[in-house]
C-alpha cells in the first residue's frame, strides 16, 4: 500500500503535488494576455481593438473554468492565479482604458472614478472568493468580467458612433460609478449555473442561437453593448421581484431552518413579545 502511495506521487509527507495544470490556466495566461493588450491599444489611441481585447479576455475567463471543472484539473493554484488575472483584465484594464478614451479630460473626478472602479473590482472578488453563496442561481452583486464588458462595449459603440461630445464624457463617468456600486451590492444576478449543456434541447435552442450570431454580426458594438447593458439592470429588477414575493435568495440556509423550528415549537408560543428579536 505504502507503494502505491509513493509511485501515485503524493507520498506520505503531506507535502501538495508539484506542478500545475497546463490547459485550464493557458485560458488564463491568454486573457491576462488579451487585457495586457487591451491597455496597450488604449495608450495609443486604439480604442476599437482595446474594447474587443476585454470582451475576448471575459469569453477566455469563462472558458477556463469550465475546462478545469470539464477535465477535472480544478487548483487551488488556477483559483488565486484566475482571481489575479481577474482584478487585472476585468478592474484595471477597463478603468484605465475608459480613462485614456475620456475621463482623463474630466480632471481629478475622472481619475478618482476609475479608482473607485478597480477598487470595488478587487471587493467583489475577494468577497466571491472568501464568502459561499448559499444560491448557485444568482451571484451576489453584478460580475465583474459583465461590467468590464459592458464598459467595453460602451466605448466601442461610441467610438464607432463617433460620440466624442463632453456630455458622454460624463455619462460614462456616471455609468462607471454605477457599475462600481452595482458589484459590491447584494443585487441578485444570474449566474446560468443551473443550465443543463450535456443534455438535447429542443430545434428551436439551436435555431435561437442562429438568429443571436446573426444579430450580433449586423451591428456587433451596439448589440453587444444592449445586451450587457440588459444584463447589468436585471439585477435592480430581480431584487424587486424577489423582494415583492418575501424571498431572499441569499439568505444562508441554516437561518431558514431555524427560523422554521422556532415557527413549529410550541414553547416559542408562550414567550412574548420579549422572547423576540
């Protein structure tokens, strides 16, 4: 037995495994890559291609971590690495290149807003990272890698638009804030965890998916910037509606049950208005 243990690798000293996954983190390495060169467009007036670097950046993070999970080489080594890579491709990199396409021209104000930006980017990341949502449905406070790409695709509709009046200026100032806050905040988002990929779907899915390719081909800035836009007012909606029908999907399970025994047990009748919170 102690042989088999020795040849497995792991040994009998409890130290890890030396090495890392190579497939999951090359996804990684690309969109640390795609934001490096999203800032290096942006220093040199190349909006365009610095807005489509971050929106390839958020499709390489999505991949990286279903490929870990799909060939089951999931780290703890790929989770901090992705998270670094995060705070760099979806905080740093849209703050600086929304500061380079306008908000440079705002003075202190402008700057001071993509601080805050990266700064909620770093929260909400360490709050994902440190804290379990009891909701595999929803995320807690709007994604980062959605706000990066909604501020992406903001700057590559108005650079295609030609919106170069100081009025959008600062509505981008505005929405940057906004998109600042919305992270850090409790608003409920989907996740689309709860989608089911491995298994057939109705002609009309795939059909669907068409039309979407299609859409986004015949005006991709535009399109891409009102369904990220959808995406980022949803959550305000999704609290509402939840708030209205009594139910917080973040609410840790163990309160709900002991919420539930306290409603059951008798004795808790005869305790008064004393015996409450």
């Amino acid at each position: 037995m102690s042989q088999s243990k020795n040849i497995s690798g792991s040994g009998d000293s409890g130290r890890p495994p030396k090495g890392v996954y190579i497939l999951p983190n090359l996804f990684t390495t690309a969109s640390l890559f795609a934001a490096f060169y999203a800032i290096v467009q942006a220093t040199v007036g190349n909006f365009e291609n610095a807005a489509v670097a971050i929106i390839v950046a958020a499709i390489l993070d999505t991949l990286d971590g279903r490929v870990a999970r799909l060939t089951n080489t999931v780290s703890d080594f790929g989770k901090e690495y992705d998270s670094l890579v995060d705070l760099v491709s979806f905080g740093l990199a849209p703050a600086l290149i929304l500061f380079e396409w306008g908000l440079q021209a705002l003075g202190k104000s402008g700057w001071l807003v993509a601080f805050l930006y990266v700064a909620t980017t770093a929260l909400r990341l360490a709050r994902f990272n440190t804290m379990d949502s009891p909701s595999k449905r929803y995320f807690q406070g709007l994604p980062c890698p959605a706000a990066a790409v909604l501020v992406a695709a903001s700057i590559w509709a108005a650079n295609t638009y030609m919106l170069v009046d100081p009025v959008f200026r600062g509505i981008a100032m505005v929405v940057m804030a906004a998109l600042s806050f919305a992270m850090v905040t409790s608003l409920p988002y989907r996740s689309f965890k709860d989608l089911d990929l491995k298994h057939r779907v109705p002609f009309i899915f795939v059909l669907g998916l068409v039309l979407v390719f299609v859409l986004i081909s015949f005006d991709p800035p535009l399109v891409v910037f009102i369904i990220f836009l959808a995406y980022a007012l949803s959550g305000p909606v999704e609290w509402a509606l939840l708030r209205k029908k009594g139910i917080n999907v973040f609410k840790p399970v163990t309160d709900e049950v002991e919420n539930t025994s306290t409603v059951n047990d008798p004795s808790s009748d005869s305790a008064g208005p004393d015996g409450r919170d």
